[in-house]
C-alpha cells in the first residue's frame, strides 16, 4: 500500500510539474531575444495549411517551445555543469575552456568561404582600387583557437593554408603578419575579441609598415570601468567562466577625434561608454557593427589618409591607427553593398587596409 502511494504521488509530482510549465510556457509574454545567447528567439508558429500539410509543424513548435522555456537560462546552465564537471564533456555548445579562456570549436577550414572572400575582395580592387596610386595592405587576426586548440588537443582549422590562400589570392597587396605580436593574453577569456590594452604592438607594427611611424608618440591612459563584461562566450556556453572588465585607452589625440557616423548622419567621439550596459559591451568601440564610418583627426601631422575593409576587430583597432592619419574610412561590407561604395567613398590615392579575423575569413558568406 505504501509503495502504491509513493508511486501515485511521484507520478502525480511529476504530470503537475509538466502541466505548470506547459501552462507558464504557453501563457507567458515571448521573449524575443536572449540577451545570454545573444540571438533571436524563435516565435510561436503560426497555423497555416501550408505549414500543416508539409509536416513541419511539429519541428517548428518544438524549436519555438525550447526557446520559450520558463526559467530556460537556469536549465541551461544545470545541462551545461552536467556534461562539464559530471560527465567530464571536453565542451558544451561547441564552445570549450582551456587555460581559462573560453573558445569556440571552429573547424574544418572552409574553402568555398575563402574562395568568397577572394572574389569579393577582387571585385573591391578592380572596381575602386586598381586605378588608386596608394598602397594596399591586408592582415588577418588570429581567433584564440590559433593559440589554444592545437595545444590543449581541440579540432581546429588548417591556419597555415588559410594564411597561404589568402596571401596567395591578393597578390595586389602587401601582407602583413602579425601572428608573433599576439599570444592568449591578447584576448578576452569570455569573448572573441582582442583587448584594446594589449594590441599596441600590432597598431605599432601596422603604422610602421604602413609609413606612419614617425609621427606617433604611443604613450596612452588606461581606463577600466567598474562595469563587468560578460562575452559572447559567456551565455552562448553556459560554463563557469572568469568576470572580467573591458579596459580602453585614450590620450589627447583620442579625444580629440571626430567620428562620423553615415548610417546616423552624426557625430560622436571613438567610444560610446552607454553601450557598457548594452547586449554587447565590445560595441563600445566605434559603437559596434556599422556600415560605413570616417573618423578625423584634427592633430593629424600631416594629410595621409586610409580606407580600412574591416570586421568587428577593427572597432578597438582603428583609434590606435588613427594618431597615424588624417583620416580614416572604416568599411563593413558585412553591412553595405561593395557595389554601392562608390556613391560614398571618394577614392583617390588613399592607402587601404584589409584587416580580418580567421572568424570571418572561414564563415564569409556574409559579406556583400
């Protein structure tokens, strides 16, 4: 009788436990974005015939039901101390720790990614940049795989032939490595990003090859404010990881930039310190991903001028590079049409900088 009642009651627990969340879950607000995982959530699928007869309505309430679970953060993290600490999992959603820095698994290398990349940057040169009389430069930024999968005994892309693809490809431009200025250190434990503090050397190194040198005096402030950062990686793999703070650096050159923001049409200075508090604090550079931005420096030495073709690395790059130019242009045809730059962009001897990461390079398919 006893066992009957244990039974009944564990049964019971448990059809009210799935009831209640079903009911929370079917009548509470949907959540359009998660601020964690930093991406949209998925909808509640609405009724068609169309959707009905093509059996794919079971697919799509199922993903729209995960994503809409109550309190689903806090199920993520259970599931993710789970395959970490008890299961002894080398990672969780792609994404592992070693050393203490958090990256993601981003292998195999894909060439139909590199052979867009070519193209697309072929298509730049030969419609802007082959009657120019300046120089032309490219760099690619190392992710932190480069220095942690091979040593910790994660899966990784082949570097060597992505560096040699791409040198290969733009034989109009000198390239610079700079692979041996960066180590771990560089970068952010929870994010994919390099910190601003710790790439002078890089800035310095472009500068000097790009015949800047001699006007520059690096000398910077660091300002590291209270707010925390919390990466990318951070809510995408729901593990244990490392608060950490974003630093900057500034001087009298850096304040004294003028940025313009075209998409904006407005003006503003190198770092907008309100984006701490956003969904993604990195976007305090430059104010993160944005089509087309010029940034004037009024102390500039002389009149040299640069066309930067850039991702997201380039945000807490360029205000270093900047002490070196009159002017730069920063382009994200991640965000723009290559085939409309000509209706912004005034080019006419300027030198120009490819500068990627092996992120964007290897998933490029995103460029326009």
């Amino acid at each position: 009788m006893k066992d009957r009642i244990k039974y009944v009651i564990g049964i019971s627990s448990l059809l009210i436990t799935i009831f209640t969340l079903s009911a929370i879950n079917c009548l509470k607000p949907q959540a359009e974005f998660s601020d964690s995982e930093r991406r949209k959530l998925k909808q509640r699928p609405e009724l068609s015939t169309e959707l009905l007869l093509s059996n794919k309505m079971g697919d799509a309430f199922e993903g729209y039901a995960m994503d809409q679970f109550p309190v689903r953060d806090v199920f993520r993290r259970i599931k993710a101390y789970t395959l970490y600490r008890l299961l002894r999992e080398r990672d969780n959603n792609g994404i592992y720790i070693a050393n203490g820095y958090a990256e993601k698994l981003n292998y195999p290398l894909k060439e139909a990614s590199l052979s867009n990349t070519l193209n697309r940057f072929q298509y730049l040169y030969d419609n802007y940049l082959a009657e120019s009389t300046g120089n032309i430069y490219t760099c690619i930024v190392p992710d932190k795989g480069y220095y942690l999968a091979e040593k910790y005994g994660y899966p990784h892309m082949d570097y060597d032939r992505l560096y040699d693809t791409i040198r290969a490809g733009m034989k109009y431009a000198d390239f610079i490595d700079i692979r041996n200025l960066l180590d771990i250190k560089s970068y952010y434990k929870t994010d994919t990003h390099w910190r601003q503090e710790m790439i002078k050397p890089v800035a310095e190194e472009l500068l000097n090859i790009m015949g800047a040198e001699d006007i520059l005096d690096h000398q910077y402030q660091e300002i590291t404010p209270e707010t925390l950062f919390y990466g990318v990686y951070y809510g995408q793999s729901a593990l244990p990881l490392e608060k950490e703070y974003i630093t900057y650096l500034t001087n009298d050159h850096l304040d004294s930039y003028i940025v313009y923001n075209y998409e904006k049409d407005s003006t503003s200075g190198i770092y907008d310190l309100s984006k701490l508090k956003g969904r993604d604090p990195y976007e305090m550079f430059l104010s993160g991903a944005v089509p087309l931005l010029t940034i004037e420096n009024p102390k500039a030495a002389g009149e040299k001028e640069l066309i930067l073709f850039r991702d997201s690395f380039g945000s807490s790059l360029t205000p270093l590079l900047a002490e070196g130019y009159s002017k730069i242009t920063m382009v994200d045809i991640r965000y723009i049409s290559s085939a409309i730059l000509g209706d912004y962009i005034d080019f006419n001897g300027q030198d120009v900088l490819f500068l990627y990461s092996t992120l964007l390079l290897n998933d490029s398919f995103s460029m326009k």
